[in-house]
C-alpha cells in the first residue's frame, strides 16, 4: 500500500502590523485609567480598614477621645 505525501501550498509571508498613535494613546490611556481605578479603589479599602480597626482599638482600650459632655 501506497502513501502519498500532501504537499501543503506554502503560508503567505507573515506582516507586521503597527498601531497607529492615535490608537496607542487610546490604549495606554484605557491601562492608566484601570490602573488609577484599581490602585484607588485598593486604598480606599486599606484605608477603610485602618479606620475600623482603630476605632475598635481606641474604643477597646476606653481612650475614643474627648467626651463632649464633659464640662469645663
């Protein structure tokens, strides 16, 4: 029994294409925007955090602060 061997026409050359300017601004624009988005919203819960457990810390130890009924 015979096997025949397919020849496979050959690939086209591969071409490289470049983005435009206006389409690479757009897209480091977009990465900035996310990173901004994330880096913010990443301190806005560490710093969420940090308030709660130092009121649950100040409020433990009995030392919250002035009592505002306290009269002078």
């Amino acid at each position: 029994m015979n096997v025949t061997r397919v020849e496979l026409p050959p690939m086209p050359p591969t071409r490289i294409v470049y983005p435009s300017l206006g389409r690479s601004i757009i897209d480091s624009s977009i990465t900035v925007g996310r990173t901004v988005l994330v880096t913010g919203a990443a301190l806005g819960i560490l710093i969420g955090f940090s308030v709660v457990i130092a009121l649950a810390l100040t409020t433990g130890a009995g030392v919250l602060g002035y009592d505002a009924s306290a009269s002078y």
